[in-house]
C-alpha cells in the first residue's frame, strides 16, 4: 500500500497536466469548428521551432481560461512534420502544461487546405483564426498580442450582447 501511494504521488502531477493531441486532417477540423454553433472559437496555427508561435501561447492560454466561462475555446493547432509528433510535440506540450484543446493537423501538403482556412492566409504562422457560432469573424498572420486578442473576443461578445438585446426588445 505505502508503495501504491508513493508511485501515485510521483506520476499524479504529471497525470494532472498530461495533455493529449488530437491527431486529425483539416477537413475533420473544419467540421468540428463548424458545427459548434454556441461558441467563440479561437484557432491559433503553431509549430514548436517557431519562435514567435511559442512566444503568444501563454497569450492564448490566458485567454481560453479567463473567458472558458464566456464560452470562448481555445484550439491550438499543430503544424509539426508528423514524424515529430511523439518525439517533439508530445514532449512540448507536456513541458509547457498547456490547458488548450490542442489538435495536430496531419495532412502532408498544407497547400491543399490552406485557403479553406483564408484566402489571404500565405501559410506562415503563427496564424490565428476566430470563429463565432462557426463563422469566421477574424483572421491574423503574423503573432497577436495579449491586448489584440482580448480586444477580438471582446468585441465579438459585445456584438453578441446587442443581438440578444435586439431580439429581445423584437419580441415584446
């Protein structure tokens, strides 16, 4: 028994932030993002050797937990070889604790679904998207900051509030 409770209080820290990915083509991604019709979707593309990538992510960490009350989701998106996955990737994401749903997207040519995602999206990353009741409502190339990104989600809750209160004050 002192063994059994030993062996858990070691590997229980790590049961607790163990994070699993996701593994799924974008066609997959693009349906889940678009039959959810509650919720504010933040869809961040990254990859773990890049620098800028690495340097928003307690920015979307902060904001899925500040705003999961709120309905906001945060899904992080994998852009790692497939080949890197459990050597690298796993690894990663156990180290930094992340708290997102995180998704690794395996298509091996990013050029097939890349426009789906935006026209105007040139495949650098980061990359975020934001979707509202599964429409898209922002798009960025190019690393966010933590104010950008509270001001997006802000702004689309604040347009959902009017609409409530518009649809309310129709129906009196």
């Amino acid at each position: 028994m002192k063994l059994y409770l030993q062996l858990l209080l070691i590997f229980f820290p790590a049961l607790l932030f163990s994070q699993d990915i996701r593994s799924l083509n974008y066609s997959e991604l693009s349906e889940e993002i678009v039959a959810d019709k509650e919720n504010i979707q933040i869809v961040n593309f990254w990859a773990t050797w890049c620098k800028p990538c690495i340097e928003e992510l307690p920015y979307f960490e902060k904001v899925g937990t500040d705003y999961s009350n709120k309905g906001v989701k945060v899904k992080m998106v994998n852009l790692d070889f497939n080949s890197k996955l459990e050597s690298v990737t796993v690894p990663f994401v156990k180290k930094h604790k992340l708290k997102s749903d995180v998704y690794h997207i395996t298509d091996t040519d990013p050029n097939e679904w890349i426009n789906k995602v935006e026209p105007r999206w040139s495949g650098a990353i980061p990359a975020t998207v934001i979707y509202y009741r599964g429409e898209k409502k922002f798009f960025k190339e190019g690393e966010l900051n933590q104010q950008q990104l509270v001001f997006e989600v802000e702004k689309i809750l604040e347009e959902n509030r009017k609409s409530i209160y518009n649809n309310q004050n129709k129906t009196k």
